[in-house]
C-alpha cells in the first residue's frame, strides 16, 4: 500500500540576526526550524511527511489538494488576537503570519475532512481555529503540583494524564492513563465548536482534545513525537495515517490497540471519566 503525503507545519522562523553563522555556510538568512523528530514519527508511522512552510493563505486550498493529512506541530505562542483576547504580559514572541496560515489550513483541512493530528501548539491551535480560547500563562491557572515545562529531556517523561475511557484516543493508546512529558506555558482554556476535552493533568489542565463525530481529528498538549519508543505514543501517528486510508471517518482501531497494549506499555484499566474542570463547549 502506499504512503499517504502527510503535510507537518513549520511553526517557528528564525530571524536572519538570530541564525548562527556557520564555517563555510551560506550567509545566514531567516529560516524554518522544525525538530526532525515529528518527520521520523510520521515515517515510523507509514506515512511521507513533507514540511508546509508559512505561505500566503490564498495557496493553502491548492497545498491541501496534495495531502492525505495534516500535523500540527509545536512552537511559539499563539497571538491572543486570534481568539480575541489582549496579550498577557508573560505571553512569548508571536507571529502573526503563521498564525494565519496556520489557522487557515487546519480550517479548511477541517472542511474537507482531511485526517489531523496537533502536538502542543498544534492542538492550541486546533482548539482555537474551532473557536476556543486558551490561557496564556499556565502558572496562573495550575496549582503547581505539576511541572508544565519540565528539565528533562523530551525522550523523558514528567507526569501522568488521565484518558476519558469512551473517547478515540482511549481506544488508540490502550486504555488507562498515560505518562506524557511537558514543555508548554500555554494551555486550552475554552474548548472549541464540536471538540470535547479527552484528558486531562493531575491538576486539571486540559491535555487532549478530540472531534465529537468520531473522525480522527486530534490534539495532544505533550510532545508525543519525541516518544515514539512508547507504542502509545507512536499509535497516535499511526492511527493519523490509518484516518488517511478511511477519511471522513473513525479509522480501524482494532490492530492499533493490540500495538498500544503489547509489553512496551501499561494494560488499560477501568476509571472513571475525567470531568471537564471548567472547560466547555462555545
């Protein structure tokens, strides 16, 4: 069977004063940084990544009619104007440019039911492209028993989230709660049209949020990328690319979740669902 194009999003540009010279290089220029991690996560998954720099929004139908599906991946802030909201004055750099095209592109993925996954920035701005909100400082909303921006590595995890049991992304990793890792000062705050929370911190953050009607349209706050040696963590690419192959429509979890349960994670196990702790539908 074929590989599906799956499009991943370059979120951060470098500015040219901000590149390092390099010994023999070309002269530094602004540039697109994106962790080669998601690329190899798509590829471990199935599919053919190909990186979608920031264009004009005019070419984003045009760039759609060659993808199979779409990654979100992480990055700088959003700009609070995109859901209406004045910058706080803990808020980091924004660009206003990509969030244009960004949000455009995952709208009009959405229409088409194009198969989308968002990791960390990527499921903000999911959240935000359906209309909901986010909190701009996260240490103003957690109680500090978690650590949302952790030391450690990305290869290393910092806490546990637990999973509403009736939800998509219970049925991709297993079942059972999940040890995800953490580097973000943002988080969903309202969730957006026709999303419902899925998971959840220990201290009542949202960390995943998913389409009502049952198609693979996904947003995860960790870096699950970068844990791809986890089965779980690796379920969700390839349940991304499995939703190429049935669009429209929830993909077969039945060989994802025998993956997700082997030796390399924890069995599922039965609890009850995490209430929404304040988050709700616009």
């Amino acid at each position: 069977m074929s590989r599906p194009v799956i499009g991943v999003t370059v979120s951060e540009i470098r500015q040219k004063e901000h590149v390092q010279s390099v010994l023999h290089g070309e002269p530094t220029q602004t540039e697109m940084t994106l962790g080669l991690s998601y690329m190899r996560a798509v590829e471990m998954a199935g599919g053919l990544p190909v990186a979608l720099p920031p264009l004009s929004t005019e070419n984003v139908d045009a760039l759609l009619d060659h993808l199979s599906g779409l990654l979100l991946t992480g990055g700088p802030d959003l700009d609070p104007s995109t859901y209406g909201s004045a910058p706080h004055p803990e808020i980091g750099p924004t660009d206003p440019v990509v969030d244009a095209f960004e949000l455009a592109l995952c709208r009009h993925a959405y229409r088409r039911r194009i198969p989308i996954l968002g990791i960390c920035r990527g499921a903000q701005l999911l959240n935000v492209a359906r209309q909901g909100t986010l909190h701009q400082h996260v240490p103003e909303f957690a109680d500090g028993t978690i650590e949302h921006r952790q030391a450690e590595i990305g290869t290393r995890t910092s806490h546990e989230v637990r999973v509403a049991p009736d939800s998509s992304l219970a049925q991709t990793t297993g079942g059972g709660p999940v040890q995800v890792n953490s580097f973000h000062h943002q988080a969903i705050d309202r969730i957006g049209l026709h999303l419902r929370a899925v998971a959840w911190s220990q201290d009542g953050l949202v960390e995943a949020i998913e389409e009502q009607d049952g198609r693979f349209v996904l947003g995860v706050q960790w870096h699950a990328e970068t844990l791809v040696a986890d089965a779980e963590q690796l379920s969700l690419f390839e349940r991304l690319v499995e939703a190429t192959r049935h669009p429209g429509q929830a993909a077969p979890r039945e060989r994802l979740g025998e993956r997700a349960r082997d030796g390399r994670s924890r069995p599922g196990r039965d609890h009850d669902e995490q209430e929404d702790f304040g988050a709700h539908a616009v």
